[in-house]
C-alpha cells in the first residue's frame, strides 16, 4: 500500500484513493523559458538593428548637419533602455504565460517560480545576444582601452622619432661619404626637417650668393648659371643640416634646451648659412628650440585629453549598459508573474 507521501515522491498524486500521475515533476519549464528567450534575442537583435539605421541617419559628416554627438549619446542611451524594456518584457511574459500549470503548489512559491522564469529567460537572451553580437559588444567595451592605446602610442611617438633620429645621424655621422643621404632619411623619421629649414631660413637683408659654379651640367639654362650650386656647396649643406638636426635631437632629449657650448655650435652654422650675426644666430636658436617645445607639449596635451575623453566614454557607456541591464532583468521578472498569473486563470 503506497502512502500519499510516498506517491508524492514517486512523481504520482492520490486522487479519492487512486494513483494519477502529477502534471509536472520539475519546477522549472525549460520549453517556456526558451521559448521566452528565442523571442526576447529576437527583438533585441530588430531593435538594436533598427536603432543603429536611426543612429547613421540622423549623424552627418558635415559641419552644422545632423544631430551632434551628446544628442546621438543620449538617444543611444535611451534606445538601449527600451530595447532592454521591450526585449525582456516580451521574453518574460510569454516564460510566464507558456509554462505548465502547477497544481497544489502554494501561491508564494508559485510567484517565486514566475519571478525565477522571467529572470532565466532574460539571462539565455542576454548570452545569446551576446554571443551573436560577440564583435560589437567586443568592440564597445574596448572603447577606453583602444583609446588610451592610441593615445599612449601618440604622446610616444615623439620620443620613439627622437631615438630613430638619433640613431640615424649618429650612424651618418660615422660613415662619413654618406652622411648627405642619412640626414636627409633622419629628418625626416625624426620630424625636425621643418625646425632645421627655419634654422637655415636666410635672413631678409642677407647679401645674395655670387659664387659661380666651376661646372655646370650638360643642358643647364646660361641664365640660370649663376645661381647653380656646384657640388662642394651641396655636400657643406647637408652636413650642416646633418649637425644640427643632431643639435636639435638632442635638445629634445635635454628637455628643449641646449648646453652654451652647444647653443654657440649650432648658431655658428646658423650664422654661415643665413648672413645673420652670432648673437642673432644663437638668439634665433633659442627662440626655435621654445616653439619646438612648446609645440610638443601641445600634442601631448591634446593626446592626453583624447585619452581622458575616450575613457570617459566608455565608463558611461558600460554603466548606462550595466542600468538598462537591470531593468532588462527586472521587467522579464515581473511579466513573467503576470503571464503565470493569466495562465493559471484559464482551466
């Protein structure tokens, strides 16, 4: 003879004294929270899909057209809640309202039940949705980290051009024949090429050159024979240019100044290029060594600020996504008791 108890435990229920079987053995239906989940990934995916057509059409490459970028935030912000409130309502409703109806269960436990529906048919979505949209979640949650990135690899770059150059005019330096061709390939990995052309800019009542080439190419203009430089002038060039940009190098790395014996040397080639005096010379050093600097802290300082900005950007976006998350979770949960409750309504 099989008690009540017993019959309870066997998965069977005693009915004026007969064995029937129980309507459900678990306390989870499986079918209804998929099926709540298929349609909440579903939705989310149309709406996010949906909100990122409104996001293109309403943004505009050109100045003083379309929405500016605190508004496209704030809309993107305000989708999102929606999506999660649509999504996750649709999804819990329909865990609550599909389950199987559990008989001689206590109404407390049977609202837990509803709640405990909702959430894992908001909790499948969300994996789903995320595991579809691996690429677009990766790249928004890599917001701060690929801006400090490029940030960092900006604010360095000045010194990594610093060491290339120094490396460079010191080997051109040491081959002797090619120094010509090395400094010009320094000056231009080290970016001081503008620096040394305004260092070797002629000065405005300086006497023009009246040295006549020994030779000239086969071809050249008679007019234009003058002003041709022979090939001792270009070497003398390139090697002042070659020895100051090395000057300049290492100004940079002296926190943009030179020593006096330094800022003397590099006002002497100034001097012998430009027609100005030495004390015009060491003066015009000076002055293009503070622009240098100051122009360096200035990209840095904006380096810094696009760091700061794209940082910020992620934090409130991964707080405003953790906000409409909850909700999300919240709204499947409460129309998941609603669906129950309508579903035990119905005999």
């Amino acid at each position: 003879m099989v008690t009540k108890n017993e019959a309870w435990y066997a998965g069977e229920t005693a009915v004026g004294g007969v064995l029937a079987p129980r309507a459900s053995t678990s306390a989870v239906s499986w079918g209804a929270v998929l099926a709540g989940a298929a349609a909440a990934a579903a939705l989310s995916l149309i709406l996010l899909l949906l909100g990122v057509g409104l996001g293109l059409a309403a943004a505009s490459p050109w100045a003083n057209d379309g929405a500016s970028a605190a508004t496209l935030g704030v809309a993107g912000i305000v989708w999102l809640a929606f999506t999660q409130l649509a999504a996750s309502g649709l999804g819990g409703y329909l865990a609550g309202r599909l389950r199987v109806r559990w008989r001689d269960t206590d109404a407390d436990e049977v609202h837990f039940r509803d709640t405990a529906h909702g959430l894992l048919s908001w909790a499948v979505a969300t994996l789903f949705t995320a595991a579809v949209l691996t690429a677009s979640v990766g790249a928004i949650a890599g917001i701060g980290v690929k801006g400090a990135a490029v940030a960092a690899g900006t604010a360095a770059t000045g010194a990594a051009a610093v060491t290339a150059a120094a490396g460079a005019t010191d080997e051109s330096g040491a081959k002797g024949g090619a120094s010509g061709s090395m400094a010009r390939t320094s000056l231009g990995s080290g970016d001081f090429g503008y620096y040394v052309d305004t260092l070797l800019r002629p000065a405005a009542l300086a006497p023009a050159s009246t040295t006549t080439p020994s030779t000239a190419p086969a071809g050249a203009n008679p007019a234009t024979l003058r002003a041709w430089p022979d090939a001792s002038m270009v070497h003398a060039d390139e090697q002042s240019s070659a020895a100051l940009n090395r000057l300049l190098v290492r100004a940079v790395r002296d926190g943009g100044t030179l020593s006096p014996e330094d800022t003397r040397a590099a006002a002497q080639l100034v001097a012998q290029r430009t027609g100005l005096s030495q004390a015009e010379a060491e003066r015009r050093v000076t002055e293009t060594l503070q622009r240098a600097r100051a122009e360096a802290q200035a990209l840095e300082t904006k380096a810094r600020e696009a760091a700061d900005a794209a940082r910020k950007t992620a934090l409130t976006t991964a707080l405003w996504m953790f906000v409409a998350l909850l909700i999300g979770a919240f709204t499947a949960s409460l129309l998941a008791t609603v669906g129950g409750r309508q579903r035990d309504l119905i005999e």
